[in-house]
C-alpha cells in the first residue's frame, strides 16, 4: 500500500475480531511515529502497549467506550511538557503539534499492515494515569485500542469539497492569482 493510499483508506474501527494482532506490527509503528519532526528536535513522547485484558478493561471504563475492551491491545501516548518548555508559551503547542503528527504517522502504519483502531481523546486523565502509572507530570495525549477490523473497511470520501476550505495569499480569496508571463 502506498502512503496516499493508507491515508485515504485509514479509518476509525470500533468493532475488532477476535484475532489477537502480532505485536510486532504495532511496535513498528509506534517506531514510525518516531519519524514525526519534533520542534527544535526535541522528542516528547513516550509509548505505553498495554495487553493487560484487567487493565484495558479499567481503559474502556474511564473512557466511557465499552468496546475499549474488546481490543487485545491500548497503545496511550504521552508526552513529557519539559522536553518542549524551552519554547515557553508556544512550548504546548508544539508538544501537542508534534504528537499530532507522530499520531499520523502510527495511524497511517497501523492501515498499512491491515490493523485497525479509533483514536481515544475523551478520557477520565488521572484514572488512566492511576491505572497505568504514569507520572503527573506527563501529559496522556491519546489512547488506541487495536485490533483487525470486524467488517471490511469502505473507501473514504473527503469532507467537502477543497473549495470550500482553501484561500491563496488571503482569508476568503478563492483564487490564485493568474500568471502572465515566466520570468
């Protein structure tokens, strides 16, 4: 599969098989997340693979997603805020920037060896720190259960047209501007 391929493919699965995934896979994209760029090269983020059945069981709880514990894996990332203080106020920003792009680059792995997963936002924060021991001074950036997808995955459509969501020099200018000559 190619990359355009993967990511117009990729897709957020709820209902999993009973196929227990080959760990590997999913170490080698939590490998490809490691690729993401990181402000100034500073790399905040830390991985947790969690296959626990007790402990994705208290996951799919304190996420208020029942079918959490379904999965026969939770990958939680987590990034460390001082890796990126030195940027002071923008310093958040960019942790969060930059493990949105590393989250990418794991979903768009995941659909390239035929896993599937949803990512998780909506968690209780300091349960699933309790549960898996993650200090309180990191930040949880996202959850994902992983398994096979329980149906086929259907072609995905954009979301309106790219009309409607690009300008060129300025806000609202749906137009480039004509060229007239090569210089």
């Amino acid at each position: 599969m190619n990359t355009i391929k993967a990511i117009q493919s990729r897709r957020s699965i709820k209902k999993f098989k009973n196929k227990k995934p080959d760990w590997r896979d999913i170490l080698e994209a939590i490998d490809s997340a490691r690729y993401a760029p990181m402000a100034g090269g500073f790399f905040s983020l830390r991985f947790m693979l969690i296959d626990e059945k007790e402990k994705i069981g208290k996951i799919a709880r304190w996420s208020e997603q029942s079918f959490i514990q379904d999965a026969k894996y939770v990958v939680a990332f987590v990034s460390d805020p001082q890796k990126t203080k030195t940027y002071y106020e923008r310093g958040e920003r960019y942790m969060r920037e930059q493990a949105g792009a590393a989250i990418e680059n794991f979903l768009l792995h995941l659909t390239e060896v035929g896993l599937s997963t949803c990512w998780i936002g909506h968690f209780n924060d300091e349960k699933i720190k309790q549960i898996l021991k993650i200090p309180e001074n990191q930040e949880l950036e996202a959850l994902f259960p992983i398994g096979y997808a329980l149906e086929k995955i259907k072609p995905k459509r954009p979301k309106g047209n790219i009309d409607q969501c690009l300008y060129f020099n300025e806000w609202k200018n749906n137009r480039m501007k004509k060229i007239t000559s090569i210089e």
